[in-house]
C-alpha cells in the first residue's frame, strides 16, 4: 500500500474567508487520501477548517494551535 503524498500550503496572513476558500480550490485538483497540511494565522480557521472539512467530507487527521496561528492536517475524501 502506498503512503498518500503530502505537502505544506502556506495561508498564513490570510483572512476568513480565503484560507477556506483556498483551501478547497488546492484539494479540488488533488486525488483522494492525497494529505494536505495547512497552516494559517487567522483566528476563525480554528473553527472554518473543521467545519468545511466535515462539510465537504474531507478528514480532518491533525488540528494543533502554533505559536502563531493554526496547523492542519487534512486527507481529502
């Protein structure tokens, strides 16, 4: 079995709503169980990406507070 790719998307700096919207434009071209770290400083993503996540059906694997802002782990659907 192969270890889905993973890569590092940098939102940091970027305001509600574009880490979401981002977010789903990069995973749309992305094939299934592809992993995506996200990392972004704006408060609400603590909140949006799990939401969109569940909404959208993606699994949130990793959510963590950095020093300044928020790092996600997510596996597309």
């Amino acid at each position: 079995m192969t270890v889905p790719a993973e890569d590092l998307y940098d939102l940091r700096g970027l305001k509600c709503p574009l880490p979401v919207l981002k977010t789903r434009r990069r995973l749309k071209d992305l094939p299934s169980g592809y992993r995506l770290t996200i990392e972004t400083t704006d408060p609400l993503a603590g909140i949006d990406i799990p939401h969109f996540c569940n909404q959208d059906g993606h699994q949130l694997l990793r959510s963590e507070k950095t020093e300044t802002g928020h790092r996600f782990l997510i596996q597309k659907a």
